[in-house]
C-alpha cells in the first residue's frame, strides 16, 4: 500500500512538472505570435505569465524588451535586457540592444565593453558590432593636439 501512494505520489509530481514547462513554452509562443502581429500589450501578458512560470526564461525577457523598445520605455528595455543576459550571457541580441542604448546615451566606455563581449560570443549578427563600432568612432570626441 505505501508502495503504491509513492507511485501515485511521483507520477502526480512528474507530471505537474511536466504541465509548468509545458505552461511556460506556450505562454512564450503565443506571446512572440502576438508581438509579430503587433499586440503589444497582449503579448506583454503572455510573455509575463511565462516569466511567471519560468523565471529563467531567457528569450521572455528579451521580447519584454522589445516590447518595451517599441514604446520606447528605455529603462524598462534596458532592465530586461540585463535580465537577459544574467540568464544567458552570450545572448548577441540582447548584447546588440544594449549597445545600441549605449550609443543612443553616450555611454562609450559601455559600448566598448558589451562589443569586446559580443566579439567573442557572435554566430549570427557579428557584422552589426562593426557598424555598431563604426557609429562609436564617429560619435566619439575628436582629441585635439
């Protein structure tokens, strides 16, 4: 008998794990396919409740973020931005948007830092960090002799 509820016991926790991950995935799904047909505040929802599941939840950040990028809502693109990439350090795109914002504010010594970062974890978008640096050169002030 006590072996029995123990079964019982384990496939009701295995399964109610199951379900959270399985809760967390869709959340994100439907929260990108609404953030590509430009519902904002929905996707905002459902990117939150997968967050909720999911607190480690990478990429919910990253879209939070651009979602907040849309409003322009900088501080709050630049929190999940960092979130992001507490969770997942070597993520080019949110490293990307962070020195985009670096470059919007003028913080040089940023911008040099996350593109000595990005340098060396970049698959897909390293030829941004060129244009990216290229940008910093041209906006830096000029030393006069």
């Amino acid at each position: 008998m006590i072996r029995l509820n123990t079964i019982i016991i384990s496939i009701i926790i295995t399964f109610g794990f199951f379900n959270i991950s399985f809760s967390s995935e869709n959340f994100f799904k439907e929260g990108v396919k609404l953030f590509e047909k430009k519902k904002y505040k929905d996707a905002k929802f459902f990117l939150e409740r997968s967050i909720v599941f999911d607190p480690k939840h990478a990429n919910s950040y990253l879209y939070l973020a651009k979602i907040y990028k849309k409003e322009e809502d900088q501080k709050n693109e630049e929190k999940n931005l960092e979130t992001t990439l507490l969770i997942d350090p070597s993520n080019e795109e949110a490293i990307l948007m962070l020195m985009e914002i670096g470059i919007k504010n003028t913080n040089y010594s940023k911008v040099k830092e996350l593109s000595g970062t990005f340098t060396k974890v970049c698959k897909k978008l390293c030829e941004k960090n060129e244009k990216i640096l290229e940008d910093l050169k041209n906006l830096e002030p000029k030393n006069e002799s």
